[in-house]
C-alpha cells in the first residue's frame, strides 16, 4: 500500500469518525445556524450582514414604522389634506420608479475602485441626515418635508438596488444558493416588517410620528456601517473618461440580453401575472373600515392585522425554503397562482356576510384572509425572484435585476390603475357597497390568466443557469485572460475593441 491509498484512507476514517457528530448537529433549532454559516462561507458574511441588515432593518422595520409615522406626520404635524397627503405618497416614491438608474451607476462607476461600497455609504447618509432632519425641525415647511422624505426614499432605493446586485452576481457566481439568497432576503424582511408592525401603534403613541422618523436614521447608519465593511475587490486606475461608452456598452448588453427568448419570455410572464392580477385593495379597505356596510375596524386593529399578514409571509418565505425551492419554476408557479384566486374567494365570503351566517366572526374572519393571501402571495413571488437573478448577466448584475424589478413595478401599477377602473366602473364609492362582491369575483377570475401564459416560463431545474452560453462567454474569456481580476469588474474596465 503506496503513501497516497494511506492517506486517502485516513482521510475516510476520520471523515466516517465525525459523521455521528454531524448527524447529531442536525437538531432543528441547529439548522438556522447550519443555513447562516453555509451562506457565510459559501458567500461572504459581509454579504449575509448586508441583506439581514438592509432587507431586515432598513426595509422590514424601517419600512414598516415609515408607513405608519409618515401617515401621521402628514395628518398630524404638516395637518395636509387626505388628497395631499396622496400626492406626497407617490412624490416619494419616485427614486423607486428609476431604479436601474441606481443600478447603472452601481454598474459602471465605482467610485475610488469600489462598484458597491461608495453606494452603501451615500445611501446611508442620506437617509440619516433626511430622517434627523424631519425629527428634529419641529416647524419644517411641507416643501422640505416632502424633499427630505423624499432623499430618504432614495437613499433606500439606492441601498436597496445595490444589495440586489450583490445578491444577483453570488447567485450566478454559486447558483445553487440563488433559492437560498432570496429566501434570506424574505426572511429578513417578513420578520423585520412583523416586527416593525407589531410595535409601530405604540411608538406613534409614545413618541409622536416625528420621534418614529428619528429612529429611522439607525437603520440608516448600519447601511452606512454595511458599505464600509462589505466584502469587494479594489479596482484601481479605472478609466473614468470612458464612463460614457461604458454606460453605452451596458445598455447595449441590456438590450441584447432582452432579445434573448430565454430572457423576454420570462418578463413578460413576470408583467403579465402581475398586471393581470387587479388590485382592489382600497375598495376592500373602505369597506372594513365603513360603519353601515363593513366590519368598522379600528387603526389600531388594521394595524394588527397588518403584523398577521407578515406571520403569514413569514410561512410563505420557510414554506419555499425548506420544501418548494427545488421545484421547477413552472409547476410552483402553476399551483401558487390557481391557490391566490381560490384565495380571493375568501374576500367574497366575507363581503357577501356569509361568515356571520356561519358564526364566524369578522375580525377573526378577516386576520385568516390576510394571513393566507400573504403567505400564498410571498409564495408565488419567491420563484420570481429567483428567476429574476438568474436572467442577470454578469457585469450588469444591479442594472439589469433593477430593470426587471421596474417592469415588475409597472405591472403591479397596471395592476393597481386596472383595479381602479374596475372600481370606478362597479361605483363601488366611499359610501356605497353595492356592487364590491362583483369587483372581486371578477378579481379572482383575471387571477385565473396568467395560466395561459405559463409556458413562457422555463420548466428546468431551478438551481441551474438559464442564461444562454453566448451571453455569457465575453465576460468568461476575459476573466481567463486577467486572473486574478474582479469578474465582475473585469466586464466594465477592460476595454473591448
């Protein structure tokens, strides 16, 4: 027996001595432990940081108390009209809208030879200083209200588009921890968002809507603290003056990928089953809020019940982790779409007051529709995403994942306007009723279509790549050609002649 069959076998003895302990590790309060430390030395620990910290702190919490003290600051301090207030709302929400404008600059102009960290940075600082400023100046005309509100929003945007393109490239770079990532990414935020509703009534009462918006500057300050710890490779001497071909360049690679069959194919079921899904949310919220005709929930239990439906996204996000992730995108996404208008119908039980008749009372009624249309809505939407980081290619990762995250934004606007219209032309109003259960049982039959259109969807398996090879062989070949380079860099400073 040579030197190397020894050693070999050594190495079997000692890996058959410590499988008991492995197998006897496997408890399951271990395994969430196990999952983190897997992601983290597959990965980066700075990454898993970031997205716990800016999924869960920043957009779970933060997001979730923002909604709730901007209402009040609108309604309470700045004293505006409700149709103001709606108008600031969508004002705010604009640096969300240009996303891959974000994710172009996160793309092509690193700043001191970092691509993301710089981004981070001035993200955090902007919503520190945006956010103290809102708190502390207690007579803020409503003009700088609005524009500090606003440099707030951008800042989570920019942190937001920034972190997806580092969770975009590891997903291409390790593809079978593309499910895992985005589970991350909803568990975060699910459980932030839960905890973030779950206090937000009381933080109102106990320190006024202002004193909630000075709180946000610390999830501010730990994006802040994630781009100066972030894990990334330093690219020095980048050539700055061809920032302008490199914005050309990456548009072209972006237009070349949409052409692709294997990359539009997906989009336009991803806008379509949106879009095709109306929202008639605040018909129905109108309605349980009405004295005469509805349930009249109080804020405080509209803010409850609020908290229960991140439970039930929560469920959604473990459900997908641990027994869906592997299923093929096409046949998860079948199930989950015919379940969200079964689900639907639970809303025409309870507008049509069948569950009194049943003896089941509204408010518990109502806390079992939310948390099964979240649960069921987080379900459908986790394959989404995961498809969405895979139709990424490498160089553009944050542009082109912030691209198909607009386009999931148009549908859900189309989604929005369509259920307005359908409102509108139902004269379901303020005051009247009448006609909401038709809203809704035409609701869940459009929920019904994107069936149609599930063969757009590739029916592989979801831990392999998607991307065709030529998309793909450019960025290869100059990885080999400068190894030891950033690949992702490599892509945006080297130039292609």
């Amino acid at each position: 027996m040579d030197e190397g069959e020894s050693a070999r076998l050594t190495v079997g003895d000692v890996s058959a001595e410590k499988q008991p302990v492995k197998e006897a590790n496997r408890s399951p309060l271990w395994v969430p432990f196990q999952w983190f430390s897997k992601l983290a030395e597959e990965i980066h620990w700075t990454v898993v940081l970031g997205v716990i910290i800016i999924y869960g702190t920043s957009q779970g919490i933060g997001g979730a108390l923002n909604r709730v003290a901007t209402d009040y600051y609108w309604k309470d301090v700045q004293k505006v009209q409700p149709s103001e207030a709606q108008i600031y709302q969508g004002i705010t929400s604009i640096p969300w809208i240009v996303k891959p404008l974000w994710g172009l600059l996160t793309d092509v102009l690193p700043v001191a030879g970092y691509q993301r960290r710089p981004y981070l940075a001035v993200a955090g600082l902007l919503g520190m200083i945006s956010m103290l400023t809102v708190s502390l100046h207690k007579t803020l005309h409503v003009f700088f209200a609005l524009l500090a509100l606003t440099a707030s929003s951008a800042g989570a945007a920019i942190a937001d588009v920034t972190i997806d393109a580092c969770v975009a490239q590891n997903s291409i770079n390790h593809p079978s921890l593309a499910a895992d990532m985005q589970s991350l990414c909803g568990l975060s935020s699910s459980i932030g968002g839960l905890i973030g509703y779950f206090v937000s009534g009381f933080l109102v009462h106990l320190i006024g809507p202002q004193g909630v918006l000075g709180l946000l500057s610390v999830p501010a300050a730990l994006t802040f603290l994630v781009g100066t710890i972030l894990n990334e490779s330093n690219v020095p001497d980048f050539a700055y003056g061809q920032v302008y071909q490199k914005f050309l360049d990456a548009n072209r690679m972006m237009w070349t990928t949409l052409k692709c069959p294997d990359v539009w194919r997906p989009c336009l079921y991803m806008y379509m089953s949106l879009a095709l899904s109306l929202n008639i949310h605040e018909g129905m919220f109108y309605w349980y809020t009405d004295s005469k005709a509805g349930p009249a929930l109080s804020q405080e239990t509209v803010g409850f019940i609020y908290s229960i439906g991140s439970v039930g996204s929560l469920l959604g996000v473990l459900l997908y982790q641990n027994i869906l992730k592997d299923h093929p995108f096409r046949s998860l996404l079948l199930w989950t779409q015919l379940l969200l208008a079964l689900s639907g119908m639970l809303d025409l039980v309870l507008v049509t007051r069948l569950n009194l008749k049943i003896g089941v009372p509204d408010y518990f009624f109502i806390v079992i529709d939310e948390s099964v249309f979240k649960m069921i809505n987080r379900l459908k939407w986790m394959p989404l995403l995961v498809l969405s980081t895979k139709l990424c290619p490498p160089g553009i990762e944050g542009t082109f994942f912030a691209l198909l995250m607009s386009i999931d934004n148009v549908g859900l606007l189309t989604s929005s306007w369509g259920g307005g219209q359908l409102l509108h032309v139902l004269n379901v109003t303020r005051e009247e009723f009448g006609n909401l259960w038709e809203a809704i049982l035409i609701r869940n039959i459009m929920r019904l279509l994107p069936l149609v259109l599930l063969h757009l969807v590739p029916n592989g398996d979801p831990n392999s790549s998607i991307l065709p090879s030529e998309l793909l062989v450019t960025d290869e070949a100059v990885a080999e050609a400068h190894e030891g380079d950033d690949v992702e860099m490599i892509s945006l400073v080297e130039n292609r002649h």
